[in-house]
C-alpha cells in the first residue's frame, strides 16, 4: 500500500506518471512475477472502475462529486468539498476511493495511519495544507486509515483543519464511528457505510484481474470450480479475493513449471492456496454484537440450524466460550423458563463444562446445549413476570410487608406484632394455607402467567388451584387486576 501512496506523496494527482509498467519495470507476459501484490496493481484508477458501493456514486453524490473534483479545485467556487468517514468491513473499497479522490486536480494526496501517527503528525499536516491552499490553491486530501484508533486527544487535533477545509479529510474504519469517533468530528463529515461486495462484483474483479495487463496479464486460466471458490472464500472482501488469486496463480504456475501453453488455476490450485476461510468477526465491536445477537435470536426462534450456524461462526472466529456458555444461561432463563425447566440445568451445566475441558472439544458441549436450547417449548413468561414486578418496586407500589411474615426472631418483636397471626404453611392441608403474602398495595397481583407451551400447560391449572387457595377465591377466578386491587 505504501509503495501506490508514494506515487502521490507531495505532489497533486496531475503530477503522476500515466505508465502502465509494473514497480519492478519486469511483464506480466513472461514468467516474471511483479513485486506489488495484485490487490495494489488492480486498484482503481478511476471512479467508473470502482466496484461495488454503487449505492454511494450515483450521479451528484457527494462521493462522485469529490472524486471527479467537481468541488474544491482550482477555481471552484462556492464551499468546498466535505470531509468523509468511510465506514464498513475490510476489502470493500475505503483505501480505494481514497486514492481515486487524490486523483482530483489540483489535489495533494497524504496519508497517515492512526496506528504509527500522532498529535504531532496531523498538526504538520494540517500547517503545510494551510500553506499550500494559501500558496499554491492546491487542496490536501488527508487518508487517515484506522481512525477509531485515534484517541480524544489525536481527534481533536484534527477538527481545525477540517472545520476550516484545510484538508480534505478522509477516515477510513471498520468500527462504527458511532462509538470510536468524537461527536465533533462527525458532525463535520459526510459518513458514509460501505457495503460487503456482491458475489458478482468479487467474480467481475477476479476475472478482470485475469486479463488485465497490470493484474495477471492473460498468463493463467481460471476454471469455474476455481473461480465459485475464490468468490466464497472471498467472503465480499475484494482484497482477500485478489490475494487468494495471486496465490492461486503461484500454485498453477510452479505445478506448470516450463510447459507449453496456459497453466489453468484448478479448484485443488486454489484450495491449496487457502483452505480456510477467514471469518469476519471483531470480539470488541459489530461483529461481535451482531453475531450473537442473531444466535440468541435464532434459538428464541426455534430455528436449531440458523443457531449451529451461528455458534460455529463464533466458535471459528475464536470467540470465548466462556461467553457463549454465559448467553446459554440467559437464554434457558428469558426464552424458555418454566416452559422447560430443565434447559437451564442444561445451559448451566455446558457453561460448567466448558471451562473444565476447553476447547476444541467444549464445542461439542456447547452445540448439544445449543440443540436443546433451539428444539425447547417457549415461554417468557418468567422474564415478563419479574420484569413487572421490578416495574411496580420502580413505581413506589412496595408498600410494607404485612405484619405476620415479618421476622418474629429477636426480643421485643413480638411486642411489635411481628409474626402474629402468621399460618405455617405445613400446618394447613396440602402444604397450603390461605394468608396474604403480598403488600396491601398488590393485594392479589399477578406477575406470572404461564403459557400453554411445554411443562407451563400443567403448571398453569396448578397456578390457579394455589392461588385461589392462598387468596379465598373461588377456583378458576382470574384476579389479576391492576396493583391494589381488592377481592
């Protein structure tokens, strides 16, 4: 990447040589590999050779309008060209548009990456803008890659110079600026969300690449099986395309040593290459969230496959265990309850498990806790119960414990009436006795209402029998009414 910028360092756009020669001056056509990986060699030049993100260069976007320098150049009148914030996954084009932006008249290109740069950096960026807009009316466009990596302080350092167009900034992040860039800052730019490319967009580009004299030149094949493979590994990362390509072609081109004719990438080329795919997942941000959110979902959903889906997608990108067994736990307790009182015996039990065995082997534990979880009746009906009852405490409804179940234990409170008139439950037929339990104020509320799913349906006629025990009303009456409602 360093080596593409340097074409742009200190000097505009118009400055850049139009040769079409590889860095190392060596052809594709022969057998010479070029030494700048084909990802660099294969980016866009131009904003019609972008692909993918044409939801962000319509015709009078912000985004084309900066990138065809239809503001901010010599002479333009009116305000200048916004700042941007690029946001989305790797591969999807943010370094790209960068470059094509510096390709603008009248535009100096400089980089700086948030993970070597500091305060110090972007305020000498920012003096020598300031003179070269006032000097020499040439607009610097500042790429400032991993931005969610600056903290307050580098940030702020940054907010003269966009707010008085200095610079043309451009972030780049794979976080959600919502949480990793200061509010300032923001609302100074035009945030933009890139979008994963198509599975058609990686195919367009693999097969330009091909062909392409500044990619692989015409000197391999690429076969269809090849080709399906490269595209789903690719996972909508342009860049991890191209790379598993390149190394595709190294594999076909040794296999094929000095034979005649065009080597042709194999399925197996490409499989030697990357075996694996590499899973877009961020344990601190979206992916992480996102994620186990969908697991959660689908095991509330009932759907036993999109949850297996979701736990190995975790399990593959390294998330702890530990954490998943955790979310098991809440799950059995919020989604399933006393629908199947057993889920969280199970849940707690693969969280236990987990930690006793590790891994790889805890994936089994956690898949059968995942199996149960997904195939069990459902019931929030606990979750909503306590919820309420929370609500009603939050509302000022506790009201004062009735004077018999008070604690009658130390001297004097029997004075106070403490534990008169209290029943003890075992004394009465059938282990239940009719009292009040709850405050005045929620005199025969109900907080738990079972559903008619799984072990509830029983419970819920159990329930009834209880409560009209316990209140003096007639079987079956539904109470239930709002707090301090009376019988």
């Amino acid at each position: 990447m360093s080596d593409l910028f340097s074409a742009f360092g200190g000097a505009g756009a118009e400055d850049e040589p139009e040769s079409e020669e590889h860095d190392d001056g060596s052809s594709f056509g022969g057998r010479e590999r070029p030494s700048a990986p084909l990802a660099v060699r294969m980016r866009p030049r131009t904003v019609d050779e972008v692909v993918g993100q044409q939801h962000l260069l319509k015709p009078g976007s912000p985004l084309r309008k900066l990138a065809e320098g239809a503001a901010g150049g010599p002479g333009a009148r009116g305000a200048g060209p916004s700042s941007l914030m690029l946001y989305g996954p790797p591969g999807t084009g943010k370094t790209t548009l960068a470059t094509v932006i510096a390709r603008g008249p009248g535009r100096k290109f400089v980089e700086l990456s948030a993970i070597s740069a500091g305060v110090k950096d972007v305020r000498a960026v920012m003096d020598q803008a300031l003179n070269d807009r006032d000097l020499y009316g040439r607009t610097t466009v500042l790429f400032l890659d991993e931005i969610h990596r600056f903290n307050k302080a580098q940030q702020d350092a940054l907010l003269p110079g966009v707010e008085n167009r200095w610079v043309v900034l451009v972030a780049a992040t794979t976080e959600n600026p919502s949480f990793s860039v200061i509010a300032p800052l923001l609302s100074r730019s035009i945030m933009l969300t890139l979008k994963p490319l198509t599975d058609e967009d990686v195919a367009g580009l693999l097969d330009r690449a091909v062909e392409d004299e500044r990619g692989l030149n015409g000197t391999v094949e690429l076969e269809e099986e090849a080709r399906e493979y490269l595209v789903r590994m690719a996972q909508g990362d342009a860049r991890r395309g191209l790379t598993t390509l390149e190394a595709s072609a190294g594999v076909a081109l040794d296999r094929h040593g000095d034979s005649e004719g065009r080597p042709a990438i194999t399925l197996q080329d490409a499989a030697q290459a990357m075996d694996r795919a590499v899973l877009r997942y961020d344990k601190a941000g979206d992916q992480h969230y996102d994620v186990i959110s969908a697991f959660i979902k689908s095991i509330r959903g009932s759907d036993v496959d999109a949850s297996l889906h979701y736990l190995a997608r975790m399990l593959e990108a390294g998330e702890d265990p530990r954490f998943i067994g955790r979310r098991l736990i809440i799950s059995a307790s919020e989604d399933i309850g006393m629908a199947d009182p057993t889920a969280l015996q199970t849940a707690v039990a693969a969280a236990q498990a987990v930690q006793l065995i590790g891994m790889p082997e805890g994936r089994l534990v956690l898949a059968e806790a995942t199996v149960h979880l997904a195939t069990a009746p459902k019931s929030n009906a606990s979750y909503a119960a306590i919820n309420q009852a929370v609500a009603d405490v939050r509302a000022g409804l506790s009201g004062e414990v009735p004077a018999h179940l008070r604690d009658a234990h130390y001297p004097g409170a029997a004075a106070l009436g403490h534990g008169k008139g209290y029943v003890y439950s075992h004394d009465a037929p059938h282990g239940v006795a009719r009292q009040q339990y709850l405050p005045d104020t929620l005199r025969n509320k109900d907080y738990y209402r079972p559903t008619q799913h799984g072990v509830e349906r029983n419970l819920g006629e159990r329930l009834q029998h209880l409560r009209s025990i316990i209140r003096g009303t007639p079987a079956g009456t539904q109470t239930g009414g709002e707090p301090g409602s009376r019988d």
